[in-house]
C-alpha cells in the first residue's frame, strides 16, 4: 500500500506531509503512474485525522496533475514522466535550499558544505533517532 511506512511528524501540517509523501514516492519510483490511492476516507481513518485534511492534500495533488480523482470513483495516480521530473526538481530545489540556508546561518563555508555533502553521499546515512557509533 502506498502509505505503508508513513509516520506523521511534527512541525508540518499533515495535508503538507501527505503530498510529500506522495511526491517522494514519485520520484524514487515506489509510486507509479496508475497506482490507486486509499479512499479519502479509508486515509483519514488510517491516520486518525480528519477527513478534510485529506481532502486538502488529495485536491492540491490533482491540480499539481499527480492524481485524478472522479466522484464515486478511485482516486488514480496520474503523473506522467514530465510531472514526475517537475516534481523531482521541485524537491530537491526545496531540500537543498533549506540545507544550504541552515549553512549558511551557521557561518559554513561553500567548501566544508561540499566537503561534508561528499563524505555524507559516499558514506552510510543515518536514519533520524539513530545513535552514532
């Protein structure tokens, strides 16, 4: 199912978490064209929200063109390869400008950012709540 392994956090509205989720899926390739999505109502209940909030993220996917959705009947995966390629740009612009935002708040230079986003990509990531060794 799509939203196995979905794990709520705080300090993002849930609607929010739910397109990215959705979105991340996309790009990695977990989600595909065609795919069917949880009923609103199936989601809410999963999630134990409201299903507005679902609703919220189900309709700003279908006019980002990733889902479609028709009354009475299953919501679809929709995005063909142009938007999965708009999405992908789209996410790394926006994790990797809040990356290099923290850096720079943090006085790092260009050249130790760089040095330790090339140790970090070739080494194993840490999962958040993992102790280091």
């Amino acid at each position: 199912m799509i939203f196995d392994g979905f794990v709520p956090a705080e300090g993002s509205p849930l609607y929010r978490q739910i397109i990215r989720h959705i979105q991340r899926g996309l790009v990695a390739g977990t989600i595909r064209f065609g795919d069917e999505l949880p009923s609103r109502r199936t989601l809410s209940a999963l999630l134990g929200v409201n299903p507005n909030t679902v609703q919220k993220a189900y309709r700003i996917l279908e006019e980002e063109g990733i889902i479609t959705s028709h009354t009475g009947a299953k919501s679809l995966v929709a995005a063909d390869e142009e938007t999965v390629e708009r999405v992908r740009r789209a996410l790394l612009a926006e994790e990797a400008g809040g990356l290099v935002r923290a850096m720079r708040q943090m006085g790092v230079s260009r050249e130790e950012a760089l040095a330790e986003i090339r140790r970090l990509w070739d080494g194993p990531l840490e999962t958040e709540g993992e102790e280091k060794p």
